[in-house]
C-alpha cells in the first residue's frame, strides 16, 4: 500500500493498495479498471494529461511509468522516459506536469501488528 500527498492539498492523502497496475491522470480511460482522478487538484491547470503515469507493484517494489503525457513526468526532478518502467523509493516526489505529489509506503509489517506508521 502506499499513500500520496499532493503538494498544497496535504489535508487529502491518496492512499492505495497497489496490486495492478493504477493509472493517474485527469479522467478515467474505459480501459483503465483503477484510475486516480486527479481533477480535484486542479491537475488541468498544472499540466496532467487525461492518462498521465501509472504506477505498478512488481516483486515487492513500486514502478512508475510515464503513459506518453504531453508534459512529462518526473522522479526527484529527472524526466522518466515514456513506457519505461522506473522503480519509485519511499518519500520519493512524483511531478505529473507541475503537480507534485510525495509517496510514502506501508509495508505488510506495519499491517501486521508491527511499529505503527510509514516505511
């Protein structure tokens, strides 16, 4: 599981189990079975494409992956080539356009009765 602030609306974490893949953007794509909606962040005016990124679980560890979006998307300030899976640490800030959002992860341990809290 993780959990997103997104800069200026800390007051709003996006918290998600990830097991497939999750897209983000500003609209749902009739392909897309879990999909963030960004539109509340006023992700039309930072610059987030409909189908932005998406973020994937594999073998314990979070990817994200630009989905070809017009603005880009970017990792601790670096530009994530589109299609190109690239693995995500925790506190970790994610910028779709100009919105910048911060991952933290909650891991299995914490869930099963261990030291409360993020990873």
């Amino acid at each position: 599981a993780v959990v997103l602030f997104v800069a200026g609306h800390s007051d709003t974490p996006i918290t998600l189990t990830v097991r497939g893949p999750v897209s983000f953007g500003r609209a749902p794509t009739p392909q897309s079975r879990h999909h963030v909606d960004l539109t509340r962040f006023d992700a039309a005016d930072q610059g987030v494409s409909r189908l932005h990124m998406l973020l994937h679980n594999r073998d314990g560890g979070f990817y994200l992956e630009d989905a070809d979006s017009v603005n880009g998307t970017f990792l601790n300030g670096y530009p994530v080539r589109p299609r190109e899976p690239v693995q995500v640490s925790n506190a970790d800030e994610i910028r779709l356009g100009q919105l910048r959002m911060y991952i933290y992860f909650i891991t299995d341990k914490e869930r099963s009765g261990g030291q409360p809290g993020l990873s």
